[in-house]
C-alpha cells in the first residue's frame, strides 16, 4: 500500500466508505449489525475465511467445543434470537456454534456485506482526511471514516519453527486451521504437540480412531472435568424463561458466568471441608473449580496449592501407570489456574490406552522434524500425521499481520513493540477512529467472551453516534491517559498470580514477544462502569477533533 498522500492523490480507485470491519466471528457480525441496521452507515466487513464464524469456523478439530455452558456462551442482544434457537448440549460443540452463527448472519441478513476469502492487509491511517486507507489482498481500496479490526484475540496460530520445519512427508495438520472435510486418522500413526485445552479436547477423540497416538507434552497442565450432557429439557425451559434474569447474574461476576458454590477463602476451611468444596466443584464441571470455588486461590499462594494438589490428587487417580501420571501432573511450584484452565473429557483416561503413549519434551525436547517423524533427544517417532496443537500467538498476533500505520505513519507493531498500549482496549494513541474489540487490556478472554464482545461493540457503536451527531471527525486515546490505564491493568494483574505462569495471557508463548500481561483483571462489571462513565462524561480520556471534511456518515446518523 502506498504512503497517505499517494493513496489520496490516487483516489478514483477508493471506494468511500463509513466503516471496514475486518472478522466475522462473534464481534464483526455484531459489529455489523449494529453499525449498518442501527445507524445506517455505510459498512463492509472482510473476512479472510469462506464463511462466518471466525474461532467456529476455523477450529473443526475433533472435540472443539465451548467451556462456557451455551446459554451464556451466545448473543444477549436479541429476546428473540435468545428464544428461538435450542441448544442441544450443556457446552456446544464446534459445529452447532458455526450453525449458530450462520443463524445469525441469515437472519440479521448480514452475509450480503461480508466479503469472504479476503484478508484486509493494510490499514493506514490519513490525519488531513480523518480516514483510514484500507487495502485488501484482492486489490480492494477502501477510504473509510472508522476502522474495527474484530481480528480475534485468538485467531492467528502459533507455529514453532522446529529444525527441519516443512519437512515431513506425511499429513499435517494445524488445530486452528483444521480441513474442513475433517480427518480420519483410522490405521494411523499420529504425533501430537501440545497439551493445551485444545489438544486436552482433541487427544481422547483421535486416540480413539488412530493405530497409536504419541503425545508430546511440553508443560503438564492441571484441568478439570467438562460434565458436559445433553441439553435437557428444563434447563432450556428456565433458561429461556429467565433469560434477562441469567445474563444479569452473569454480570455480577467476575468472568461473566455465574457460580453459585464460591467461598472467599480456602484457608479458612479446615483440610476436610476444603476437599469436600473442591470435589462438589470437580463434580459440578467446567470453571467451578477455577473460578467458582475460592475467592483466594488466585490471589493467594497457599490457597493456590490446596486446589493444585486437589488436581494432581485426581491425576494420580485417574490415570494408571503412576510414571505416565507423574508426568501428567504439574510439579510442585506451578501454580494451578494461572493459565486457563482447560476442561476435558476423558483426556486422563486416555492415556491408560495402549494405543497412546507421552513424551515429556522438557526432559527430552524436539530436536527435528524429519521426513518422517519427529526426532527428541536422539529418539526417532515415526508418524503418518503429525497434529500441531501449538496454540495462537494471541491479542496480537492477528493484529500484526495487518501493515496498521496511525499518524505520522506509525506503525502499531512499532508502538505496541514492548507490549500493547490502549486506552481500556478500545484504542491506542496515535491511531485515531480505530478501535479493537476484546482487545488487550480489556477484560477479553477472562470474560464471557460474547458478552464482551457486545459490551464493545456497543460501546463503540454509541461512540460513533456521538460523534455523527456532534460533527467530529476524529477520535484519539490520550496518551497520558493511556498511561494510567495501562498502569491500572498491571496493578491489578499484579494483585493476583497469574501474571507469574509462562502463559499467552502475558505472551510468554511467543519467542521474543515482550512479555507483559494483556488481560484487565479488574472485573467486567467494574470494567464496564468505567467504560460507560468515560463515555457519558464525552468521551473523557479522548481527544475529539471536529470534522475537517463533511461526511456522508454525518448526515445518516442525523437523519434518524
Ligand atoms: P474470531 O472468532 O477469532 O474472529 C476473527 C476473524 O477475523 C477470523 O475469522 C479471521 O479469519 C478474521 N481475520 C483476522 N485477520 C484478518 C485479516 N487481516 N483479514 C481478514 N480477516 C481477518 N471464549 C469463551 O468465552 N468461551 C469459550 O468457551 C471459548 N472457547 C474457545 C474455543 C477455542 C477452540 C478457541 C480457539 C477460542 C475459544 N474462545 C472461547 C475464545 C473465542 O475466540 C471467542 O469466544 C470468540 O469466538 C471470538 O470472536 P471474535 O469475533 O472476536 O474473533
Ligand atoms: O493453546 P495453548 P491452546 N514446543 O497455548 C505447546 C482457548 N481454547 O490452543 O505449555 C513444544 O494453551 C504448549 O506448551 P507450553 C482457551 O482460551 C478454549 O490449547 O507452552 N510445545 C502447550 O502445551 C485456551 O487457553 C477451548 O509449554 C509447544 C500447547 O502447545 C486458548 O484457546 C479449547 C511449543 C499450546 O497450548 C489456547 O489454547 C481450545 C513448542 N515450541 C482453546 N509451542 C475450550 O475448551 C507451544 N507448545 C473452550
């Protein structure tokens, strides 16, 4: 993409818009709807995938499926859309959330501005115009007023470049980016890396089809039983006759889904009943442990490892050959719950099967890839298909991928390059009218991510309106403010123990990235009282210059 003054002096080729959304998961399609039904403005939304669906599209690998229950894991915004659509299981699994959100795309008739196997690569930012000169890998040229990358915290895969990286021969396959037509591993021999929640969902279910399956562990992770089940009948019925009722207890809390069994503090029980709470959350499935069980464990050191030794206590349990278990459990010293926490299913059992054996590669790293396997510490695995379960490189990764330049032509991997910087996750200095959804520093993958998503979405919606209707041209965070923010953010983190584990909430994942905690910890309720309060005081921590051009996006918002 050319320089600012090109692209202006070359302007018969830029289609004028009022907003780019790039992604159509969860946020770009609300985002949409909202921006083109409730304002009327004039949108296109770019997504680089087939289809609608973002996370749901991309992420086919067997066993994918939400950890949040469904009736919370899904759109608050519409009382209809609420009702009218049953899911069929406790936590959805892949393919009923894409059906879900093709639902939506249909039925918000969404699809007809959404251009699809198309990745938007450049997005530079013109002060004299107050627009974003945007430009698509098909040649597309867009002059827009806004622009919403709703790329996803959780969308660009992390591939780690192993010595020889390329060069098997057999399959390979990528989690976050799984064919479509699915795989059958029947009669295979099969090497998996990682053990995240990804491959924790993904290993039971291809142990059960493939010759042998090898396991290649990194770091042993603690998670906890899913208790997924069938739908059942007066579950669905109270959900949906208490809808407005469920999602304001999910704002109560602290992630967006309520728990009804937390306590403060696990040192205040005595060894006894702590275990008796811990195996009633175990029991309950999900986040109960992690999230819904004490108010201290991620606070407080000890605290922490009465739930660690809770789990190890259950690995040891469930899985057979005390070696393989030894391996399985986190050693002493990692903290439990500073990482996500995966649930599964079955994933202990499975490695009680012949079929499946583990690789500890702390003790035994990969050394290659080879044409026909993957060699650790002069070992040789020999494997039909290799699965990278590798995880993402998150919050920025997607964001990076895109040439971003704000004022003066700077680039936002230059501004972000010791960590990012954002007024509430919304917006960075010095790139005005730009803003992130479920970016970093915002509540983002600690809350019920939909949720999230419309909390922002709406708030930038309203923005917009704002500044339609008051004849501003630019939006831009203060950067003093940004500093306070970002300052709040790891107070907080700071408060806890999460910012201690090696995990991508801080980016430790990513060789070279700078590691910095991403996630506001603050709560989304309080989360959202500052964000609503910013905005009702005008925009306070913004900066708000007037229009230097009159714009057809004005005129629209004053029309309603
Ligand atoms: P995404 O769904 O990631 O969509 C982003 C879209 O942007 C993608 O389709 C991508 O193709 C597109 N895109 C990116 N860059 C470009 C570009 N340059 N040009 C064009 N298109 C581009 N969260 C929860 O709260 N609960 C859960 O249970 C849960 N389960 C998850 C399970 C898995 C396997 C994963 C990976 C994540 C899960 N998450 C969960 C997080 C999940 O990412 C969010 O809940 C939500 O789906 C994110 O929606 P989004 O629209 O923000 O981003
Ligand atoms: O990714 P991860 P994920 N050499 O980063 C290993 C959401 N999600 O896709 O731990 C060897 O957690 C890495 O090892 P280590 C959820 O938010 C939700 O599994 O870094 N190994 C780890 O074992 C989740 O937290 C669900 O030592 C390497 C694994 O790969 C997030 O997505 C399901 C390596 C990556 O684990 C990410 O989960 C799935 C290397 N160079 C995902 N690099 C639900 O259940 C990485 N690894 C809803």
């Amino acid at each position: 993409m050319p320089h600012n003054n090109q692209v202006v002096s070359s302007v018969n080729s830029v289609v004028e818009i009022d907003a780019v959304v790039v992604g159509a998961g969860f946020a770009g399609l609300y985002m949409l709807h909202l921006l083109r039904d409730k304002l009327k403005l004039n949108v296109e939304v770019y997504d680089s995938a087939e289809g609608v669906g973002g996370t749901w599209y991309w992420n086919r690998y067997p066993g994918a499926r939400c950890d949040i229950p469904s009736h919370h894991y899904s759109y608050s915004f519409s009382a209809e859309l609420q009702q009218e659509w049953t899911w069929s299981e406790k936590y959805a699994a892949q393919p009923e959330i894409l059906s879900y959100l093709n639902h939506v795309a249909e039925r918000y008739d969404l699809l007809k501005d959404i251009q699809f196997s198309t990745r938007v690569v450049a997005a530079h930012y013109d002060a004299t115009q107050q627009r974003w000169l945007i430009e698509t890998d098909s040649g597309r040229r867009l002059s827009a007023k806004y622009f919403v990358p709703a790329v996803g915290t959780l969308s660009s895969a992390n591939i780690p470049k192993f010595k020889g990286h390329g060069s098997f021969e057999g399959e390979v396959y990528f989690t976050g980016h799984w064919p479509k037509e699915g795989v059958d591993f029947t009669g295979k021999r099969v090497g998996i890396i990682g053990t995240g929640a990804t491959a924790m969902q993904a290993i039971p279910l291809i142990a059960e089809q493939a010759a042998h399956l090898t396991v290649f562990q990194r770091t042993p992770n603690f998670a906890a039983p899913l208790v997924n089940e069938p739908m059942r009948r007066d579950v669905d019925q109270a959900a949906k006759a208490n809808y407005p009722e469920l999602r304001r207890q999910a704002w109560e809390t602290f992630a967006g889904v309520p728990f009804d069994r937390l306590k403060p503090s696990a040192l205040e029980e005595s060894e006894e009943q702590r275990r008796a709470h811990y195996e009633a959350c175990w029991q309950d499935g999900g986040f109960s442990l992690w999230i819904g069980s004490y108010g201290d464990i991620l606070f407080n050191k000890e605290a922490n490892e009465t739930a660690a030794e809770f789990v190890r206590a259950k690995i040891r349990e469930r899985v057979k050959d005390p070696v393989i278990a030894s391996v399985l459990c986190p050693p002493a010293g990692q903290t439990y719950g500073t990482k996500r926490q995966p649930c599964e299913t079955n994933y202990y059992e499975t490695f009680n099967r012949q079929n499946v054996s583990l690789v500890d590669i702390k003790k035994a790293p990969i050394e290659e890839i080879t044409g026909t396997g993957i060699t650790t510490a002069g070992t040789q695995h020999e494997f039909d298909a290799i699965i990278y379960a590798t995880g993402f490189d998150a919050f920025t990764g997607a964001l990076f991928k895109i040439d971003i330049r704000g004022r003066d032509g700077r680039t936002l991997q230059e501004y972000w390059s010791q960590g990012p910087r954002t007024l509430v996750g919304l917006a960075a200095h010095g790139f005005p009218n730009m803003f992130t959804i479920t970016g970093p520093q915002s509540p983002s993958v600690l809350f019920n991510m939909p949720l999230g998503i419309e909390m922002h979405c709406e708030w930038i919606a309203d923005c917009i309106e704002y500044m339609e209707l008051n004849g501003f041209g630019s939006i831009e965070a203060n950067r003093k403010d940004e500093d306070e923010w970002i300052s709040h953010v790891k107070e907080v983190a700071d408060s806890t123990l999460l910012p201690e584990a090696t995990s991508w909430y801080s980016g430790a994942n990513i060789p070279g990235k700078p590691q910095v905690f991403m996630v506001y910890l603050g709560g989304g309720k309080h989360y959202k009282q500052v964000i609503t309060e910013m905005a009702d005081k005008g925009y306070a921590g913004f900066k708000l210059e007037q229009a230097a051009v009159a714009d057809s996006a004005r005129k629209v918002c004053e029309a309603l």
